[in-house]
C-alpha cells in the first residue's frame, strides 16, 4: 500500500468530482473540510465514505 499525499480539501473535491459527487451546500454526502492540508485520519475517513479506490490520493 503506497503512502497518501498531502491534498488540500479543494485538491480532495477535484478527485471526488471525477467520481460523480458534486459540491452542494444543502446536502453533505462526504464532509470535506476546506483545509490547506488534510489530516491523514480524516483524508482515510473521506476515501471510506466516498468509496473512491485509494490509489487516487496516494503518491506515484
């Protein structure tokens, strides 16, 4: 398993998009927080909910 990048949370979002969620304000599917970095713990917790393969956010 490689390592995880740092992502910001809007780095995060672009991923996400690619996978068919959209940002919306009314209703949260996947709470990202607009960070500059992204905790590890949450950045995990996000791929879980999101189901978006792990590969995607980790490091060439």
């Amino acid at each position: 398993m490689s390592k995880l990048k740092v992502l910001s949370g809007r780095e995060v979002c672009k991923i996400l998009q690619k996978y068919g969620f959209k940002e919306v304000r009314i209703t949260i599917t996947v709470l990202v927080p607009d960070h500059k970095e992204i905790k590890k713990g949450t950045l995990i917790s996000i791929i879980r909910q999101s189901g978006v393969p792990r590969e995607e956010f980790e490091i060439d």
